[in-house]
C-alpha cells in the first residue's frame, strides 16, 4: 500500500495535469493528496495490513479524505490524523470487543394502547387546546366607536379537531350583527383541513341558522386562507372567505394584514342584506407582542358594503364605505 | 390553561435569564447561602464500585432567581457521576420518592432488555414508592450518562455521566479528566412547552427573519435576489432559521449543573494533558464546543475511541458523547465555550490554573440560516407537498445566496416514500438527499476554524457486523406547523414494531425528511455507521442525521427483547418520533 512507484506516480501526474486543466476543483483534490503525500510517515510505524472484520484493508484515513463527496475546503487539508502520538499497537483495527448482552430474565406482556401511554408516559395523539382571540377592539368611526371582536378555539388530537368561531360587533349599547360557528376539523392535505358544522347569526333582527362547509389552511407564502360556504332554510347560501398575512417588523413589531369577504346567494332586508357580494373588510393593525400571547395593536380598516341597503334598520346615514380607526388587544391561551 | 405562564422571561430580565445565578442549582434552592457555602459549587457525587444505591426525588432548584422543583438523583442535579469498571457486574438499586412513576435508562450501554429502563417495553418503570434493582454485566468502556425515560422528568434534571474505566487503562494517559454535561434548564413547566409547540410550532424562534432583514438585503444584494432568497421558502412554508424548537427564550444552558455565571471550573496545572468527558444530557440542543486558544484532540465518541483528531470545535448532538484531550499550555484561564446551535444562548465554564479565574467568554456566533442544500440534500431537485415542480426549473440558482457547496452531495441518491409520508402529518420530503459525512451542518460550515466532522471519526475497533443481511430504510419525517414527528410518516401509535431475527445483520438507512436535525438513538444495539460508500466508519449509539441528509449504518440484531428506538430531542419523541424494535 505504501510503496507508489514511479511509473504510478507518473501515470498520477499526467492525470492530474489533464483533471487540472479541466476544472479548479481538481486542483484543490490535487493539492490535497500532495498534501498527505508529504505527511511524515516514515515516523510512524508501518501498520502491518491487518484485516478487519469487514475484510478491509487497513486503509489510510488520513489520505481519504477530500475524496469522498465534495472538494474538502482547504481547511479539511489540516485534518491530523495523529497516529503517531497514540500507542502504536493500538493504532490500527482491533477486534471488536462487544459482547452480546443475555437475554431478558422478563419479559414485558402485551399491553393495551391505553396501558402502554400511561406506563411509558408517552401519548403521540393527546389532545390539546387553543383558544385565540385575535381581535378585541374598540372601533372609531364617522358615527362614532363601537366594540368589535374576533374569536376562535379549538381542542383535540392532530387530524381531528373541534373548532369554535365568533365575530361581530356593537355599537351605542345593541348587538349590531354577530355570529358563532361550531365546526368540525379534519385535516385532509399537509396544511389544509376541512371543516363541517353549523353557523348562528345573531344581532338586529331575525336570528338565522346555516349549515356550514369550508376549508381552512395555510397556503403558499404564508397566507391563511379560509373559504367556508353556507346553506340555510328558505334556500338562503352564503359565502365566507377570509385572509391573513403577518409581516415581521421585528421578531415582536408584527403587522396583520387581513381580508374578508362575505357574499349572499339571496337577500335578506330583515337583516339588511342584499344578494351578491355584502360586504368586503380590508384592515392593516400593528401590534407588539409583548408576549407572543399578548399583544396591544392599533390598526386601521376599511369598510365597503355593497348593494342597496333596503333594511327597516337603515337609517340613511349608513356609509357604503367606511374608514375607521381601531385599537385592541390579540391574546391567545 | 394560564394567560401567563412562568417560564418566559420578559426583555428587562433576559440577561440574568441567559446567564443563570452564580450560586445556582440545588444548594441555592435548598437555602444555602451562607459565605462560605457561596464560594463551593453545587454538590456533585462520584459514586464508585459495583452497588449503588441511587434516590429519585424532587429538589428546589434555583438557576434563574426563581425557584423551581426539579427532578433529580440523590439530592443532584446533574445526578451522580457512576464510576464503573469494564468487567464488573454492577448493582443499582433506584428508589423512586417521586409522586409519579419514574425510571433510568443507561443511555449506550449494552444490556439484558429488562435492564435498560425504558417503561412499557423493558419493564414496567417504578411507581412511587417503590425500587427497582438494575444489574447487568459491564462489557464497555467510555464516557455514557444515564437519564429518566419517564415523560419529562429528563427536561426537569434526571440525568447524570457514567464513566467506565477500560479493563486494560485508559489509552491516553492523561493528568486530569473531567465530566463536562451539557443541558439545557427551564423554569418553564415541559408540559406546557409542549403543549404551546403544538399550538404554535414556531413559538420558541425568536429569530425568524423579518421585513428588516429583508429591506437590508435588498440594499446590499439587489432587491431580486434578495425576493429569490425567500421564494423557496415562502413558497414552501418553511422556516430557514428553524434550528431549535425550544431555545433561549426558556433555556439556561448548564454546565455540569452551572449556569454560566456560576462560571463551572476545571483545575490543570501547565503542561497537563486533560481530559475532558463532553456529555449532552440536554432534552431538545445541539451544541457547538469550542475552548478558544486549544487544540481539542477528539479521542473517544459516544464512549468508543475513536483514530485521534485534532479540531478546533464540535457539534455535539443530543446524547452524543465526545471525549477529547486538551494541553493548556499558558499560566492563563481557559473558556469551555458551548453555544446552542440556534445561537439563542450558551453555557460555559473555564480550565483554569487557579481556582477563581475565568476567561473572556467568546461572543456567540452570528445566526445562520439553513441553507437550500438542508432543504434538498443534493439539489438535483426535491419535492415538497403542495409544491410545484414545474416552478423549480425556473428557479434561479445562481441567485441562491448562503448556498453553500459543503451541505450538497454530487450524487444523489433516488429514494421512495412509504405511502404514509404522502399524508396531512407530513410537511416535506426529500427525494435526492445528501450522503456525505463530512459536513459540520448549518452554522460551521466554513467558519474559519476546523470543525469535526462524522468524516472524521473512525472507530479503532473493528465493526461487529462485518456485512449486512438486508437492508431497513426509515424515513425522519414531520410537520412543523401540527407540530407532528415520526418515522415514514407514522407516529409511534399508529406503527408497528420493527422485528429484526435474532442474530441477523441489518443495514438501517435513514433518510432525513425534515428541515431539522435529528439524534437517532437504537437502545440495546451498537448503530455502526457507514461512510458513503459502505465501509464501516464509526461505532456510535445516538447517530445525528442532518436535513435533507441520508445515512446508513450496521445493526447486528444479538439483543433478544424488545427495545426503543427514536429521536432523542425530548419533544420530538414525545410527539411520536419513536419505534419500537423486537429482537426475537
């Protein structure tokens, strides 16, 4: 093994004048054979080509490397592999000297899946709960302040959830327009769930009930995105679609942008609603959270309603399209 | 469910959260805070011989300025440190006081499956009040550690270094040698850790990049380049600096049980050769070790020794444990300089000449962002759920900044998915990983100093098994957003065991699915990694696999029972990122 004659050092070189030529990269295998070329050896004692169990040679390490995979950087060249400070009958393979353990004296007996988390402490499908209200505010508008908010939760295992969904909004003492929604969660792709349950509005005037069915997710580039279509009695659908973008400023300076959408297949003048699209949200709110858990924000949102507002609640002074100031707080546990 | 839970420091409180007490640990919770008690460290045990009689209990422990109860052994945190002999049978006698069912676990050592302390498949762990006689043969030498294998009770300070001494002496004679355990503590309670990953899987990354970072880099890059860096990325949902799921933010890093302003000291006399035993008996870091101004020549991994090496700096993964030889030469203090590899924190200590000095402690090293080679191992292309491929011809590669070369592999090796890892719990998959060994991962790649490398170890001893008989391919697979880890897309309860015959030699591949990198631990069985091209390397019980990389090693199956196979990041295992494996 160690013994290069000259004929093989010559065949070396002309093949590493031809790969120089060809790329850099060789170059630096180059330089680096050279390198452990020029190791002292001759200080070392000469390992007797011992085989190992795997039947190999004992191979000199120290000149593999740069070999395998990637050019080795120039530091990899440094690599001492220092035999020659080390016992020299130690330095090469020696046999294994492990030792099979004995066999168990007990065997453990088959336990339910029940059992077996509660001894190994180990539960990989717990259920777990979020409760997330992502927006507490008080609303300025042209007509004044009114209180709004946004509200989520869910509990249970990875794949199945039940999900809990609340906004609305009051103003000057009345529940203007609320709604709550009861879901089931189940998750159907990496990052999107499907989502199956019921839909209560409340607020001025008749209660409505919807079956609902969407699906919620995080899409590409970061942006939560939720679709959820309702049917209701009297042939009455409706369309619901909303999403967010949180922009790090800072690890704690976050902006949210957000976007809902909700449309209605017919309209509802009790609750002051016309078919087609009803109303569309744009709002932009900083916050800091102070913890990720709690964070103050002050924001601003638009407001557009679309279609004529035929409602016996309209009182004329109703803007189609709203700015408004808001300040609030986001919390989750 | 608490509005604000303990455990996360708020800004003002950061520095003393980082750095930890000087009078930390168990004497300071337990009121001992008298001046001359100030002056000793926290009491550490050596309990040598064949019986041991060892006492799992609760302690009040003080790292941070709040005092917190803590899991421990005999009163300590770290536990005791076992001396045992090669050659001796050993007797531990473990009494448990704790509330709750506890039990050790005697992490790389070979033993009979009924000794090896893992509730549910060794046996049936030990209820309060009760104890549990551990014996067995030792027929290794090294550097091991023990810990709890109940829930968290490791996360919480179950856990201690066993050292045992080879039958013929020690191959390197040195001077002195020390134990240096590196973990990780929180106040925080680890059920509510976990709890809040699985709600937020990024809640602990307080170093993800920013609008910020990116107006910075516009400017200094072009503003193309700078939306090409975060395309992939964004496009994928995944975090280029999601190196550590638990961080700083609620970790103080330890040193032997000292918080690094409890500043741990080991004594040397110039021209001494010293011995340090580097443990990681942390639940969920990677740390990267250096002692500024010395060479460290690495001659032990994992408690087998190892061809010598020279290096400046190592990573030392989760239960992995590296013993390496230092030679201070100067009438000057030394800083043991271990920093988490998210760089969110560190813990230190100093070699010194005379008690009470302590050198300058080096700043932590920039952060680092995973680079595309940690997302698709040898780049030759990868698919990513939801991904479009068609997008990815387009990319621009020369656009690509912080790619770099040492993370990608020329030739890549085709894999296949198990039809699990197609599912809703599994984010990502690599088709063409990575298979060299000799890249330091994320953050040391090319950082001026020589870094240790898989590469680099070669075990002295020959491989138990000198072929294989057939071939186990795992995949490490997860979801950082459910917060959801596993093997091939199952978790722990939706798998089968693995059953190896008796006697028989698998090769295990492992392919790395996953942006992070994961401490792959066999119980009961040495795992004999192979370098690329299939010869033995290195003789390991905890084989650290990189993103996007693919490894294979040696199992020879001679350990009847039924035995734990998984990743060792606590949280990670917890969340299912476990097999069991039946020898039979």
């Amino acid at each position: 093994m160690k013994a290069r004659t000259p004929v093989r050092t010559r065949f070396a070189l002309a093949c590493c004048i031809v790969l120089v030529a060809a790329s850099p990269d060789a170059w630096a295998q180059l330089h680096a054979a050279i390198e452990h070329e020029d190791e002292p050896r001759a200080e070392q004692p000469e390992p007797p080509p011992t085989d190992t169990a795997a039947g190999m040679p004992a191979m000199d390490h120290a000149a593999m490397h740069g070999q395998h995979g990637q050019p080795a950087p120039s530091k990899a060249d440094t690599v001492q592999t220092d035999r020659a400070q080390t016992n020299p009958a130690q330095a090469h393979p020696v046999a294994s000297d492990h030792v099979a353990p004995l066999p168990p004296q007990h065997d453990m007996g088959a336990m339910t899946a029940a059992q077996m988390v509660d001894v190994m402490g180990m539960d990989d499908d717990a259920s777990f709960g979020l409760f997330t209200l992502d927006r507490f505010e008080r609303v300025k508008t042209d007509d004044g302040y009114a209180t709004a908010w946004n509200a989520e939760g869910w509990y249970g295992r990875d794949f199945d959830k039940l999900w809990f969904k609340s906004e609305g909004r009051r103003s000057q003492g009345t529940l203007e327009d609320a709604d709550a929604q009861l879901l089931w969660s189940h998750a159907v792709a990496p990052y999107w769930d499907t989502q199956l349950g019921v839909r209560r509005d409340f607020g001025q005037g008749p209660g409505r009930t919807w079956a609902a069915f969407g699906a919620q997710g995080l899409a590409p580039y970061w942006f939560e995105l939720g679709v959820t279509a309702y049917v209701g009695p009297q042939n009455r659908t409706a369309l619901r679609m909303e999403s967010s973008y949180d922009t790090l400023l800072t690890q704690r300076w976050i902006v949210q942008s957000r976007f809902e959408l909700n449309a209605y297949g017919k309209s509802d003048p009790a609750r002051g609603i016309a078919a087609g699209v009803s109303d569309a949200e744009f709002g932009l709110r900083l916050r800091y959270e102070i913890r990720r858990e709690f964070a103050p924000y002050v924001g601003v949102e638009w407001h557009r309603r679309f279609g004529s507002r035929t409602s016996v609640f309209d009182t004329g002074d109703e803007r189609a399209f709203d700015t408004q100031a808001v300040a609030g707080l986001r919390l989750w546990f | 469910m608490n509005l604000f839970p303990t455990g996360a420091p708020s800004a003002f409180s950061r520095r003393r959260f980082m750095q930890g007490l000087a009078l930390g640990g168990v004497a300071a919770g337990l009121g001992w805070r008298g001046p001359a008690i100030a002056q000793s460290p926290p009491r550490r045990d050596v309990l040598d011989g064949t019986q041991f009689d060892l006492e799992i209990g609760a302690a009040t422990v003080n790292f941070t300025g709040a005092p917190r109860s803590a899991t421990v052994v005999n009163g300590q945190l770290p536990a005791p440190l076992l001396r045992w002999r090669q050659g001796d049978t050993v007797t531990l006698r473990v009494r448990n006081t704790l509330r709750e069912r506890s039990s050790i676990h005697w992490h790389g050592i070979v033993l009979p499956a009924d000794m090896d302390g893992v509730p549910g498949l060794s046996f049936m762990g030990i209820a309060p009040g009760e104890s549990y006689t551990y014996r067995f043969a030792v027929n290794q030498a090294g550097t091991y550690w023990y810990h709890s294998h109940s829930r968290f009770q490791e996360q919480i300070g179950l856990y201690g270094p066993i050292v045992i001494e080879p039958r013929g002496g020690e191959r390197h004679a040195a001077e002195r040698d020390y134990v240096v355990l590196l973990s990780d503590w929180t106040d925080a309670d680890p059920e509510h850790i976990y709890a809040t990953l699985k709600r937020h899987g990024d809640y602990y990354n307080f170093a993800k990049p920013t609008a910020l970072d990116f107006l910075r880099d516009a400017s200094d890059t072009g503003i193309a380049r700078a939306l090409a860096d975060r395309r992939m990325w964004n496009q994928m949902r995944m975090n280029p600096s999601d190196l550590a799921d638990v961080s700083g933010h609620v970790y103080t890093y330890l040193m032997n049980g000292c918080a690094p302003a409890a500043n741990w000291s080991g004594l040397f006399a110039r021209g001494d050769k010293v011995r340090l035993r580097f443990v990681n008996g942390s639940s969920m870091s990677f740390f990267d070790v250096r002692i500024p101004g010395l060479k460290l020549r690495v001659i032990a991994h994992d408690g087998q020794d190892v061809e010598p090496v020279s290096v400046d700096e190592f990573r030392l993964g989760t239960a992995e444990t590296c013993d390496v030889i230092v030679e201070p030469d100067a009438d000057r203090a030394y800083a043991i300089f271990a920093q988490a590899m998210d760089r969110s924190g560190y813990a230190c200590g100093t070699l010194t000449p005379r008690p009470g000095l302590k050198a300058d402690v080096p700043p932590l090293d920039a952060r680092v962002l995973l680079s595309m080679g940690d997302m698709m191992g040898s780049m030759e292309g990868a698919s990513m759920s939801g991904m479009d491929h068609g997008s990815m011809s387009g990319m621009d590669h020369s656009a690509m900044k912080g790619m770099d070369h040492a993370a990608m592999m020329h030739a890549p090796a085709a894999v296949t998915h198990a039809r699990a890892e197609f599912g809703p719990g599994v984010d990502m998959r690599v088709d063409t990983p990575r298979t060299n060994l000799d890249d330091p991962g994320v953050g040391l790649r090319d950082n001026g100093r020589r870094v240790l490398t898989y590469a680099d170890l070669h075990s002295i001893a020959a491989p138990i098994s000198a072929d294989t008989q057939r071939t186990v391919e795992l995949h490490l697979t997860g979801h950082m957003e459910r917060y959801i880890w596993s093997f091939n897309g199952q978790k722990f309860s939706d798998a089968q065991p693995l059953h190896l015959r008796h006697g028989e030699r698998v090769r295990i591949v492992l392919v790395n699915d996953t942006m992070m990198t994961h401490p792959i631990h066999l119980h009961g069985m040495w795992s004999e990694l192979e370098a690329p091209d299939g010869s033995f390397q290195v003789r390991k019980h905890t084989v650290v696999v990189q993103p996007a990389q693919k490894i294979s090693y040696r199992v020879s199956a001679d350990a009847l029972g039924r035995w734990a196979y998984h990743c060792h990041l606590l949280y990670h295992m917890e969340a299912g990122m476990f097999r069991e494996v039946v020898v039979a």
